[in-house]
C-alpha cells in the first residue's frame, strides 16, 4: 500500500472530522506521542515502558517498508491534524498465509466516537481485499469498550489465556478473537 493513501472521511459521534489513511514517514512524532500517552494513561496494551525516538524510528522504518511490499496494512485516524489511533493487519505467513492478525490503539478522548468501529471496518475490507480467510486480534479481558467494537463488526471469543497479563497488583485475561471471512 502507499504511503498516506486516504481510505475515508467520516465524522466521528462528537461531530470532529476524521480521516482514516496509511501511514507516512511525516507521522512518525504524532505516533510516537500517542503511544507515549497510551503508556502514561497505563492503557490496556502490552507496552508498559515509554517508547524513545530512536526506537520510533526503527519501528516506523520497519513498518514502512513491510507496508511497502504489502506484507501489512497500517492505518492512522487524524482528527484536526493530529493522529489520534493506530492499527494494523499483517499477513501471516507460511500455513497461516490466510490470516491476518490485528490491533488497533486509540487516545484518550477520542475513544466512542465510532473511530474504532470505522478503524476495524477497513482493516476487515483491507483483510477481504487480500483474500484471506481468517481475521485474528487479541483484547485485556479488561477491556470491554473494545470486546464490544469487536464483537460489534463480527469478532467472536476463541480463545483464552488465563492471567496472562500481570498490572497494577492484578492479573487480567487475554482473549482472542475470530472473524472469518467470506
């Protein structure tokens, strides 16, 4: 996919404008500000260190140049000219060429404005586009803002690891969920 390619327009619930587009090598200090918030806020996601610049850097290199050969899809909602979510879908390879995992991160203020249903809509037609079969994510039990996004675009719970995940003195589930494709 190219890079900043626009997917859609839509107005979030609260009236804002948003854009859904592929990344661009231009996006790399709103990611990394966003993530940076996500860890600050102790958001239900894996990272719990903030990321540096230089790490942002490599990580955004990768994921341009996986984007370039079509290995991933990597999309960005902007809303007054601030990135304000991330996801992605990667093919997997080899016996799993058929699946696409994804995931999706969203700051805070802008979580149910329907930004997140429009995100995983796009990432499943982006899933469609390449042929694959089965679509797969992973969610914090805790996380029931989007368990239910999930389960709204057609996810169903497959899977369960119990205590996966240790924060804040507590131990949380991780769930992973399914959508197959037509």
């Amino acid at each position: 996919m190219k890079s900043g390619k626009i997917i859609r327009r839509f107005s979030a619930k609260d009236g804002r404008k948003v854009t859904l587009r592929t990344v661009k090598w231009e996006d790399l200090d709103d990611l990394l500000e966003l993530i940076n918030s996500l860890v600050e806020e102790k958001a239900d996601i894996i990272r719990s260190e903030k990321v540096s610049r230089d790490e942002e850097i490599d990580w955004l290199s990768g994921v341009l140049r996986r984007q370039e050969k079509g290995e991933v899809a990597y999309v960005l909602a902007e809303a007054s000219g601030e990135v304000v979510a991330s996801s992605e879908i990667a093919r997997r390879t080899g016996y799993e060429e058929h699946v696409g995992a994804l995931g999706i991160v969203i700051k805070k203020g802008f979580r149910n404005q329907g930004i997140g249903t429009e995100i995983m809509r796009s990432l499943i037609e982006q899933g469609q586009a390449w042929g694959l079969k089965v679509l797969t994510l992973s969610v914090f039990a805790s996380n029931k803002r989007a368990y239910h996004v999930y389960e709204k675009v057609g996810f169903i719970e497959t899977g369960r690891v119990p205590r996966k995940f240790f924060r804040s003195g507590k131990y949380i589930d991780e769930i992973t969920m399914t959508k197959l494709l037509e």
